[in-house]
C-alpha cells in the first residue's frame, strides 16, 4: 500500500473554487484504478492550506491515475489556485509499525 500526501497551499482567496473543484472530482478519483481511499484535510494553524491524502495500491497504481485523463483535467486547475508550489510525498509504512 502506497500512502500519498500532497501538500496545496492555496491563495486565500481561491480556496472556495479549491473546494468546489474538489467536491466536483474526488467520487471519480476514488473510481480509479488501484485507488482504496481518498481525504481532503485542512491545516490547523493556516486554514488556507490543504493535504490530500490517499492510499494507492502501489506506486503503479498512482503513476497510471497521474497519467489519465482525469489527472490531465484535476491538477493544472488545482495549480491555478496555488499561492505556491505545492509538495508531494509517497510514504509507505515502516516495518513494525502499527
């Protein structure tokens, strides 16, 4: 299992086109392929900041969602609405943990 964490730090005043766009594409990104789960979480301290979080079948998996159709469509919006770049990060858990 391939956890995904992506890291968007939105402009503040484009975070409620972030969540409409969200709400619009996240049933079809739970649809693809390989994909077991999918969460939108918001940053504590700096509420324009936002984390996908998702896990993958394996690192296969993501790599044929980043090359669909839906991606194509998802992420150059998503990138639209950045304040700056966002940060991305594909972890796995560690051996004898829980």
């Amino acid at each position: 299992m391939l956890l995904r964490i992506v890291r968007l730090p939105l402009d503040p005043a484009r975070v409620a086109d972030f969540l409409h766009l969200f709400r619009q594409s996240e049933n079809r990104i739970r649809q693809q392929s390989g994909c077991r789960y999918l969460e939108l979480w918001q940053d504590a301290d700096e509420p324009h900041i936002y984390c996908t979080y998702s896990h993958w079948d394996d690192a296969a998996a993501l790599d044929a969602y980043r090359r669909s159709a839906l991606f194509g469509e998802v992420w150059p919006a998503t990138k639209r609405l950045l304040a700056s770049p966002a940060q991305a990060f594909s972890v796995v858990r560690a051996a004898g943990g829980a």
